[in-house]
C-alpha cells in the first residue's frame, strides 16, 4: 500500500493566510454589500514600475523572433546579465563582494527558503524566532525534523527564541547550541531591524557552533536609517555561516510574476556525519538545478530593469509610498491610544491587541464592525497572541479609509 508522509499530518489543518481567506470570504458571502479592505495578508497594490514593463514588452519581442528566441536558461540558476546586475548594485554598492555563481535565481523567497531545508541533514536542530514567518516551522515539520505540536502550538524539537518588546522584537542567540538558525530582518511579522551590533551577535555565535543562519531580507529595500545593515554580509564573517535570501516581490511589486534569488557564499561550510567539512554551494546548486528549471527569460529581463536607473527612481517613488503608509499607519493608531511597533524602515506595523482580546478575537471584531483585515498575531507563534499584523501594501485612499473606520470602532 501506499504510505503517507506522516510528518504532514503534524502540521495544524491550514496554513495562516488560506485560514484568514475561508473567513474573510464566509463574511463577504454573508454581507455582500460589505466593501472589506485588507491590510492583512502582505501583497502589494502599485503597479508594475514602467520600466519593468517595457523590459518585459522587449523580451516578449525577442521571444517571437527566431533569431532572438530563448529557450531554457543553460546554467539553470539565473541569467549572468541579472545575476552581475545584483552583484552590483546589491551587494557592491554596500562594500560585500560576492562571485558570479554564489547567486542562484529563483521564483520567490519563500519557495527557497523553504527548500534550503533539504539539503541538510535531518538530526540538525532548527531554531527560529517566536512570532515566526510559518513557512520556516512548517517545511521543517514537513521534513521530519519535529516531533508533535503542543498544546501551545509549537513543535517539539525546534527552539523557540521570543521575539517580546522586552528585547525589541530581536531575539538572542539561545544558550545552547543550534544548527539551522532563521533570521529575518526587516522582520515580518513585527516590522523591526536588526543593527550590526545585533547581526554581529549571531555570526559570531554561528561561527562558534558550526551553524548555519537563513538570513531572509526580502525586505531591505525599505530601509532608510544608513546605520542599519540592508545585508548579513556586512557583518565580518557571516560569509562563513550564512545564507542570505531576497525578492522582487516586495521590492519591486513581482508578487504576481515571481523572481528572487538566493545568495550561498562558496566558503559556507556544513559537515558530514563523521566531522568532515563540505561545500554548501555545489550541494545547493545540485539540488536547484535538479528540481527547478529556471525563472523564464521575460521575467528576468523585467528584474534586471529594476536595477536601471528609471527602475530605481521609479521603484524607489512605490516604496516610498508604502513607506509613507506605514508611517499613517503607525501615527494614526498612536494617537488613538493603540501600542503599535514597526512601521519604520519596514512595511509592517505590529499591533497589541485592545482590552486583552485574543489576535482571533480583535481579527473577528475588525473584520465585523470595521470590515478591516488584519493578520492575527497568533498565526506566527504563540508569543505573537495578543497582537495583530497590518501591512502598509495597500492603496492609499483605503489605508485612509480603514484607519477612520478603526478610529470609529
């Protein structure tokens, strides 16, 4: 007979977001004339920027002559035209020098972060921020590397390093050793940054295990303060331990075409059982290569003119848009006596409950007498109830419109 992966089975009946669009959508069924406005779940609403577009319309063109058609991607991790155009811009621009073939392309963060889990070892022991981004848990859970939830929700087998305003949202490296660290900053759900003396703390710690940190920055471009670090490889050392991910998506508005990258320094080491060191970067390059045939040409030559001087301008005008959401966000709840974090160099505000309701309650309450969608805290973890998440992603004129509903609640 046929056997199941148990390891599935383990996992709570549905994923955070398809929880809140069962509901959402029961409300809209039952109130059809209701106009809800989402500033929940983190898709973005501008555009794609002009540049981008007509980079796209090019590479559309080429595709329907036979003297420029393009077929698979050869390498299989990335056209060297986007890939040196990261390096540049990215990374060069920062100090941090990276190779050619350290940058793998991929169609979103949180497919690579989710996959870079295979090619290590099952017995590792995992360690992840608590409230979490859930795809780290769950692909792990998925893997086998946990035993069976609690009654609080958390897997037996992974530590959990809580991320409270008594620490600012940053969590320290635990006490004990771990293996496979997962660090995301600017943080989503809690929209905080981490400094360098913050990073520093990590690598270090990393370096002294023998660990290996996923450092997830889809979300650096929304960093203004020039003290904060946009990447874990401006910390001395990191390019010993660490594996940096980043995306489009909400760079660039790409969360509807799909194109990241991930960055695996070739002096990464992981090890065998019996203590020999190996190269992170073939492994990973075997494994991506075997079971993903590339991002399509038209989308990256859409992601390559994001880095064009019209792309950053014209980027650079959305993010600050959002920016200037979350900075309405943030301000207009102050005032109305809310305690609210983020929402500074980060898209996402996070927000305590009023009057000690649960993260469903408040969630329930919103959607009902505002018609408002939030993300509920207690989806990312249990140090997360209590809380709710708004996204700064939203049209302007519906962020003002939600804010005046909340102000009427």
């Amino acid at each position: 007979m046929i056997v199941i992966n148990e390891n599935f089975l383990k996992l709570r009946a549905g994923y955070l977001f398809p929880e809140i669009g069962r509901r959402v959508r029961a409300f809209k069924q039952e109130h059809p004339g209701a106009k809800v406005i989402s500033m929940g779940i983190g898709d973005v609403t501008q555009p794609l920027a002009p540049a981008v577009i007509e980079a796209m319309h090019r590479a559309v063109d080429e595709m329907g002559r036979q003297e420029t058609f393009r077929g698979y991607d050869d390498s299989g991790v990335g056209y060297e035209f986007l890939r040196q155009a990261i390096l540049e811009n990215d990374f060069g621009t920062r100090g941090v020098s990276l190779d050619l073939d350290e940058v793998f392309v991929s169609d979103g963060t949180k497919s690579d972060t989710g996959n870079m889990q295979e090619i290590f070892g099952i017995e590792n022991v995992v360690a992840v921020a608590d409230p979490v981004y859930p795809v780290y848990v769950d692909t792990n859970v998925m893997a086998g590397r946990t035993g069976p939830a609690g009654q609080g929700g958390q897997f037996a087998g992974i530590v959990y390093m809580p991320a409270t305003a008594a620490n600012g949202f940053v969590p320290a490296p635990p006490e004990g050793p771990v293996d496979m660290i997962y660090l995301c900053f600017p943080n989503n759900p809690t929209g905080t940054v981490a400094t360098k003396a913050d990073l520093a703390r990590w690598v270090e710690y990393a370096r002294r295990q023998k660990a290996v940190i996923f450092f997830d920055a889809a979300y650096e471009a929304y960093i203004k303060d020039s003290a904060l670090p946009h990447s874990i490889y401006e910390i001395p050392g990191a390019k010993d331990v660490a594996i940096e991910f980043r995306s489009c998506s909400k760079t660039a508005g790409f969360t509807g075409v799909r194109c990241a990258y991930t960055v695996v320094p070739k002096q990464l080491k992981a090890y065998t059982r019996d203590g020999k060191a190996v190269d992170v970067n073939p492994i990973w390059r075997r494994r991506h290569t075997t079971k993903f045939n590339g991002v399509s040409y038209i989308t990256q030559a859409g992601a390559a003119a994001v880095y064009s001087p019209q792309g950053k301008q014209q980027i650079q005008q959305t993010i600050d848009l959002y920016l200037a959401n979350a900075s309405l966000i943030r301000d207009r709840l102050t005032q109305r006596g809310y305690v609210v974090y983020g929402g500074v160099n980060a898209p996402y505000i996070w927000v305590q409950t009023p009057g000690g309701l649960g993260s469903w309650e408040f969630f329930d309450l919103l959607l009902k007498k505002a018609n408002v969608v939030c993300t509920p805290g207690a989806g990312f973890g249990p140090s997360g109830e209590g809380y709710v998440r708004l996204t700064a992603f939203g049209l302007p004129q519906n962020v003002r419109e939600a804010l005046d509903r909340l102000a009427r609640l």
